[in-house]
C-alpha cells in the first residue's frame, strides 16, 4: 500500500496527478483537485494530461506501476540522505532583526558619530542612518566591514523554530498531507 502524498491516507490504487505543477501519486478523494496524468501507452493522442477527473480502471492501473518506481526512487534518496536535503539557503547566514539597534549601540559604545563611522568604512552618512533606522539591510560586504570595526555581530542565531516537521507517518517519509491543512475538513 501506499501513501498519498496529499492527505497521507493508505491507498492501493493511486492516481499520478499533477497540482499546481507537481506530479503526485493521491488517492481518489485527492484526484480532484489537480488534472490526471495519462501515459504515452494509454493514449495514442499527443496531450499528455486529461481533464477528466474520474479514476478508469486502465489509468489506475499503470499508475500504480509508475508510482511503484517514484516511491522507489524516492525512499532511496531519503534513505540514502539521511534527513532533510541541505540547499543553498542553509550556507547563508541570515542577519538579526535588530540588527538597526546593534550597530546604534556598537557605534555609540565604539564614541563615533555616524559621520565618523561612515568615513571609517567608506559609505555615505545617510546609509549609515538608514540601517540605524531599519530602512535597509546592509550588504554582505558591509556588514562584514561593520562586525569589524564596531565589535558587534549581526547575524542571526539559530532560532529555536528552526526544526525538523515531524511526521504522523510511521514510514518516516513527509507528505503533503502532513504540513498543509485542507479547507474542506
């Protein structure tokens, strides 16, 4: 049996339909809400998606194929991952909100004016009071040259929301299902 990847309910017939762009294997209450994918064995026409969402008993069965080998290919990269996929964004430190008071208060402890600090490290004065007043996030280069001279830190630490999703499955695999909470229920 298999999961749905929209409500998570065991299914031994999944549809393969696509919603919002992604192609998922759901149960038949789930099919609604996206277009079936039909295969190239099925129909000899060239559209590859149906407007028809009533599971046939054709369609069901091919799927299910199909998705024998998503699922495969699926727990294999989980299993051979080992948790969560790293992406680009998890290299970038994030910078803290009240990253306008931290320099305010490293430039005032360090005795400059903004004048001062904004010749120090070659910027105008009036970027210098717009990041003391929020109005803009420093760059990556000045935010360094500021952790530099004031003494301070502004990057964010890691938040304490910043963990994993647990899932109701006992598989260990995450669904659709287990982060969105439908309208209808």
């Amino acid at each position: 049996m298999v999961q749905c990847e929209m409500c998570g309910t065991e299914t031994s017939n999944p549809n393969r339909v696509k919603i919002e762009g992604a192609e998922l294997d759901v149960c038949d209450a789930c099919t609604d809400f996206g277009t079936e994918i039909r295969t190239e064995s099925e129909s000899s026409s060239s559209t590859k998606y149906s407007t028809s969402s009533s599971g046939s008993s054709s369609s069901g069965g091919s799927s299910s194929s199909s998705s024998g080998t998503a699922s495969s290919s699926s727990s294999g990269s989980s299993a051979s991952g080992g948790g969560r996929r790293s992406d680009m964004f998890d290299d970038i430190e994030e910078i803290a909100q009240e990253y306008d008071s931290r320099i305010r208060d490293g430039r005032e402890k360090a005795g400059l004016s903004q004048e001062e600090l904004a010749k120090k490290l070659n910027e105008k004065a009036s970027y210098i009071r717009k990041l003391e007043h929020g109005e803009t996030l420093p760059t990556d280069e000045l935010q360094r040259k500021l952790e530099r001279e004031l003494d301070i830190d502004l990057s964010a630490g890691a938040a304490d929301d910043d963990t994993e999703w647990e899932s109701d499955s006992s598989g260990g695999e995450y669904t659709l299902g287990d982060v969105v909470k439908r309208k209808d229920s």
